[in-house]
C-alpha cells in the first residue's frame, strides 16, 4: 500500500480541477484587494460580508474536487476510495491554506473580523463542500458530482439565515454580542459535517463486495 499511494500522486494531480479552482482563487483574491484598489475604508460589517462571499466562493470550488472522469476505471485499484480521496484534498490543502492567508491579508485591516473565527466559517463551508461531494459519489455514479453540489451550496447559503431557528443565529456581524456564541456554534457544526464527510467517504458495501469479486475474478484468470 505504501508503494501504490505515491504512485498515485502523479495520475491524482492531473485530474485535480486546477482551472476551476484557479478560478476560484483568483475571483476571491480579487474580491479581498478590491477595497484597497478602490482606496476605499469599508465598514466592519461590509468586510465581514466581502470574506464571507469569498469563503463561499472558495466553497463553490472545492465542490470540483471530488470530480474524476476515471471514476469508474480506478474503482478496481487496491487503494480505497478514502485515500484516493484524501489525497485529492491533501494536495490542495496547501494551496488553499496559502488562498486564504493572502485573502485575509488583502482585507482592510481596520475593519477585519477576528481572523480565526472567519477562518472557521470559511472552513466550515469548504468541508461541507467536500462532504456534499463525497456523499455525492457515494451515493451516485455521476462522475461530475461539482455541478450539483455546487447548487446545493447556493441554496443552503440563501436559505441558511432564513430557516436557522432565532436561538441559532450564526451570521452575526462582529459587534453582535452573540458573536463568540455564534462561532461556538460554527466549531459544532464543523465538528459535524466533518463526521458526515468520513461516513461519505468508505464505498457501499454492496459495491466493496463487488469489487472484491473482480479481484478475486483476475487472479483466479491470473493463475490458470
């Protein structure tokens, strides 16, 4: 298993969505640099709605990543999809963690909310992105799940603010007293759609025994 994983490396980076998460990145770099290119001082409040359109956006792009063409040929390898996954998300990790520092960098820094708990909005949709996507493949066997994801996403960023029960508010602005509790809700969530994500993650049994038996099939021809 050791030997297959770096293998894999090479033939995972070119199926990356690079071009649409470029794009992603860009619209969202532009976005944070707007302000300064305008010389303008945004209220607090407007950049806090600037990066949380932006962390949406970065959102709207992870929802490519789980998009493979090969789905359907690579599902005989030995690897498991959770680490054929995993690793998808592991080389954009880096780069996604860069996109955000910059974007926060690029923020008015007079009117920036508190860096970690935007950052934790920002994480939280870009895993529940992840985990529409896994859920996707799991259930289904479209090999672009991106597209209906990212429907999704819009849908639950309109209607999140007005179907959240009134002791639920979780988009608060930054001078709102409900703030710190806010965000402990945020980690809550997070903590759940990480979980959701993990039980996307394993194939259905039904096709773990399937591909088993085409294993099983190959080597038994293997060996007569």
């Amino acid at each position: 298993m050791r030997g297959v994983t770096p293998a894999l490396v090479g033939p995972v980076w070119r199926t990356l969505p690079w071009r649409t998460l470029g794009a992603a990145g860009a619209l969202g770099l532009l976005l944070a640099a707007a302000p300064g290119l305008m010389d303008a001082e945004p209220a607090r409040w407007q950049t806090l709605v600037i990066l949380r359109g932006i962390a949406l956006i970065g959102a709207l792009g992870l929802a490519f990543l789980l998009d493979d063409p090969a789905r359907h040929l690579t599902t005989p390898v030995p690897t498991g999809r959770p680490l054929r996954q995993a690793l998808r998300v592991g080389l954009v990790a880096p780069f996604v963690a860069l996109w955000w520092t910059a974007v926060l960098l690029l923020a008015p820094a007079a009117s920036r909310p508190p860096a970690g708990d935007i950052t934790l909005e920002a994480a939280v949709l870009g895993v529940l992105a992840l985990a529409g996507a896994a859920a996707a493949v799991r259930l289904t066997d479209e090999v672009r799940p991106g597209p209906v994801v990212v429907a999704a996403l819009l849908l639950t960023a309109v209607l999140a603010p007005l179907l959240a029960p009134d002791g639920w508010a979780l988009f608060v602005p930054p001078d709102d007293p409900r703030w710190p509790v806010a965000h402990d809700r945020w980690a809550v969530l997070l903590a759940a759609v990480v979980v959701v994500w993990g039980v996307c993650g394993p194939e259905p049994l039904g096709r773990r025994r399937q591909r088993r038996r085409k294993r099983g099939a190959r080597r038994a021809r293997g060996a007569t």
